[in-house]
C-alpha cells in the first residue's frame, strides 16, 4: 500500500529536504502536530507504519491523533499496541485511559490511568480522568478525593472545580456541589471554551433546583444562555414546568433538540396548530423514554378526536399496548412511513394544546391491556387468596437516585397477608430480592404483558419509572415513591398528581431518605382499602 506523501514531508524549519525515513518523518509529524496541522501529523505517521508497523511514536502519535478527532475505536487499537511496546511509558497509558473514558469503559479507563499515574505520580490530567472514570462507575466518594488532589496541587483548577461539583451533586451534597461550581466559574479565564461555561451553569442549576432555590436556577439558566441557547432553554423549561408555569415552560421546553444526548431532530417535524388538524394525516413520532411515550400518549386520541387521521410511532415494546388507544393507528419505528401531512414529536403536543396545570387531559384509563393477555395473566395468577400487590424499585433507565436499595424495602415486604409481585423484567442480579416475591420477568415479554398483569392486582407501588405512568394511565391505584428532587413531572408539594388521578405521591424529606418513604408507604397499607 502507498500513500500519496504531501511535498511538506521530510522538510525542516529551514526548508531543506529530509527524505522520507522513519525518524525524519515522525520529526515532521511532530512539527506538524505542535502547529495544530493534524492531517499533516497522520500521513506522516501513516507513512511511518506503512514501513515500520511496530514503531512507538508512530503508533503513539497516530493513537493520539485519532483521540482529538474522536475516532475512538480506532484510538484504542493504535494505544493498546503502543502501550504493549512500552508498557513504562506513563503518556501512552494516559492517553489509553483517556480514550477508553471517552469509550465509557470505566473499569479499563481507571486501570489504564492509576498505570500512568504509579509511572508519574505528579501526572495531573492523569489525575482528572481517573477521577472522571471513577464517577463513570460511581465511585462518586473515590472520584472527590482526586478532584481534591488535583485541586491541592492547583487550586484554580477549573476542570477540578467542575468534576468535583458533579460529583458532590450525584451525592447530593447541594451545598458543597454549589460552591465547587461557583469556584469553577470563579478561576473560568474569560476565553474559557463556551460550552464548558454552558456546562457550568447547566450544572448548577441542577443543584439550585434541588436545593429548592428554583428562581436561582433559573437565573443560573439565564446566563447559561449566552454560551448555548437551546441547553439553557431546555434546563429553564424542567424549572418552570416543576413550578406549574406551564406556559413559559412548553415553549422552552422546544429547546432539549439542542441537547447533544436528546433524540436527533427531524428537519420535517413541527409543532401544530391545532386549528388545521383537521382532515390532515398526522405522524406523532416517538422521543425519549417508554414513560415519557406512555405518559403523553393520552395526546393521540384527542389529536384524533379534533378531526385529524393519526399514526402515532411508537418502539416495539410498546406496541401491543399503544394499539389500545382510542382511534390512533400505531407502528413501529423503522416501519415504511404512511403519507402525512403533519410529523410532529409526541411530547410537543402539550404546547400544541396550550396545556396548563388546570387543563390537563386527565381521563383514564386511556390504556388498557389486549383482551387475550388479560385473560391469560388471569389464569397464569389463578384465584386470589390475599391482597396482591406489584412493586418497581429498579428503572431500567437507571437514574440512581430514584432506585430504591433492596434492603429498604424490607418494611413492607414484611409486612404479612400480601402477595407481593415484582413487576421488573430487567434486573441487575445485585438488585434481586431474597424473599418471597413473584418474579415474571421470564414472561414479560413487552409492555402489554406488564399491562395485563397490572389489571390484575390491586395495588402498585413504584419508584418513577415506566411502571408508574403505565398503572396511571391505566387507572389502576399507583403509589409512586419520589426522591426529594423530583422530576418536573411531579411538581412540587403535592400528594396527588394531576397527570394521574389514582395516584399517590410519597416524597424523600431529604436527600437519600428512603427509610422515611417506605414507612409512609407501609402505614398507608395499614388502611388501604382493597377491593
């Protein structure tokens, strides 16, 4: 294989001709790569592997190179052979760990970076990725102590300032996470690359809001805006929706197409009026999560109901239970697309119908489990002998902080005269419960088969999760434990939810507390009427 070598190889300061050698080359390279010409770096590098395939610097430089362009996966290939030449060599298992963060393979990440950080100690950027890699598997404690050295060694570190408020904040320890973040745009240079300043202010402001100083968080947001605007709106619409301010907060909440995590935008979607639905074939596509899809799905029907011919999209779990809506056709996404006129993303719908706190479209259920999967979790469960009683602690979207540890969960499990059902189908084997407790998740086979077997207890009892907006939108009783920063869709200060009328709200008084939440939750059973 031969490459087409640029006339810059091989040439010195001076501009005389090297010649096309490996160590002439890799000089090259170097040069080129101190004045930010990267395409020039790789084709020497490449030039260099092309005759020496094992050469260090080549392989290290080209890993490297591939790392800035977030190439990762060729990243990867090039630094482990690099590292498996020189396994003393503390830079390669730097930038190894660097690109194996970048891969989120946390355990490798941190194994590669504490290699280069035995080989140079005093390796700071070493220092702060280990810490990044640790908070990647959530090892939030061990990622403070090293944002912490980092910090003693340079205390206007902004990038130490910034991790460790992040971190401080996945522990919930608010105050601490608002004074990191505060340092961090305290020591910011003014030319500090504007989407860290937006990350900046996007994570304080998650941490006013828990804090509960929500017009702070919403200023935070404000300033946020001049750096990224669409983040900044979108983190200002989960503040003002959490708030009730609906009207503000459904246009704002156009913004999340600007999150670099949030579904890709269509360019053909829009959000529409409802005063021309009328007569014109409208596809709802489908965004975020199966509680998200569940929870605004009760928008379908009524689009449908103002004269409009809907095909709501919807993933492949879900839809056994979507084709329940009332005069909705439903497909899965990656099917041929019908003919539409509209294409509009289900969770606009409510700025499309101008929904208020006072106003939203509340009637269940507008779910219902297939007739035949009914019938058949009838028989599977048999005749009832005592209350039966499905329980969520787990979300397969895990967000840690709304997930229940098992063993908090021990007061009402123990708790006698109750069959218990566990409605999770996918479950890590640290959060299996060792008590007597149906487990179904060998024939919950999709979101129907859930539905069904809802229909057929009395009560559930849920973190928020799916299963939650699922029992909801059922009409089944629902009682939801919350973390005491809820999501916006909970409000705040309430028991009830008027997204839900047969639910009951069960909030944490502090961060963490779950303890409390279990025993208000077991004390209701005490009273619980069943049918």
């Amino acid at each position: 294989m031969s490459f087409g070598y640029s006339h810059r190889f091989g040439i010195d300061a001076a501009g005389r001709p090297l010649g096309f050698s490996p160590a002439a080359l890799m000089a090259a390279a170097a040069r080129a790569y101190r004045t930010r010409d990267h395409a020039e770096a790789e084709r020497c590098c490449l030039a260099v592997l092309e005759q020496v395939p094992a050469h260090f610097d080549a392989l290290h430089l080209q890993g490297v190179l591939c790392l800035d362009r977030a190439r990762l996966a060729e990243a990867l290939g090039l630094l482990t052979r690099a590292a498996a030449l020189r396994p003393d060599d503390a830079q390669v298992h730097y930038h190894l760990g660097t690109t194996l963060l970048g891969l989120k393979r946390w355990g490798e990440a941190e194994a590669a970076l504490r290699r280069a950080l035995d080989l140079r100690p005093d390796h700071a950027s070493a220092l702060v990725n280990l810490g990044n890699a640790l908070a990647g598997s959530l090892q939030h404690a061990a990622a403070i102590d090293c944002h912490r050295r980092v910090l003693a060694a340079d205390p206007g570190n902004v990038t130490a300032h910034f991790n460790l408020g992040r971190s401080l904040l996945a522990l919930e320890r608010l105050d601490d996470s608002v004074t990191s973040f505060r340092a961090a745009l305290a020591h910011a240079p003014p030319d500090l690359d504007s989407d860290r300043f937006a990350d900046i202010y996007a994570n304080l402001g998650q941490a006013l809001v828990a804090l509960g100083r929500h017009e702070d968080a919403i200023e935070a947001c404000h300033r946020g805006a001049q750096y990224r605007p669409q983040v900044a709106a979108w983190n200002e619409s989960l503040v003002l929706l959490l708030l009730g301010r609906f009207d503000e907060g459904w246009r704002n909440y156009e913004g999340r197409w600007g999150i670099a995590d949030h579904d890709a935008p269509r360019p053909d979607a829009r959000v529409p009026q409802l005063a021309e639905v009328a007569g014109k074939r409208v596809l709802l596509i489908p965004e975020q999560g199966h509680g998200d899809m569940i929870q605004f799905a009760r928008y379908a029907p009524l689009l449908a109901a103002s004269g409009a011919q809907v095909t709501l999209q919807t993933y492949p779990e879900l839809r056994a239970l979507m084709a329940t809506l009332d005069g909705v056709d439903v497909m899965v996404r990656g099917e041929p697309e019908p003919p539409a006129d509209i294409v509009t993303p289900l969770l606009s719908l409510p700025l499309a119908f101008a929904t208020r706190v006072d106003s939203i479209p509340a009637a269940v259920p507008y779910l219902r489990p297939p007739a035949d999967r009914l019938d058949a979790w009838r028989r599977r469960l048999g005749p009832r002998a005592r209350p039966r009683i499905g329980l969520a602690w787990w979300g397969s979207q895990h967000i840690p902080k709304r997930s229940l540890p098992p063993d908090a969960l021990a007061p009402l499990l123990a708790m006698p005269g109750i069959e218990w059902h566990a409605l999770q189908k996918d479950l890590p084997p640290a959060q299996l419960l060792p008590v007597p407790l149906a487990d179904h998740r060998a024939v919950l086979r999709d979101f129907a088969d859930t539905a069904a077997l809802i229909a057929a207890l009395d009560l559930v009892i849920s973190i928020d999760t799916s299963v939650a907006h699922l029992a909801g939108a059922m009409g089944r009783p629902v009682w939801i434990m919350l973390p005491h920063s809820a999501d916006w869709r909970w409000l705040l200060d309430r028991d009830d939810s008027p997204w839900y009328p047969t639910a009951r709200l069960f909030r944490q008084a502090r961060p963490g507390d779950w303890e409390s939440v279990v025993a208000a939750v077991a004390r209701a059973l005490e009273s619980f009427a069943f049918a």
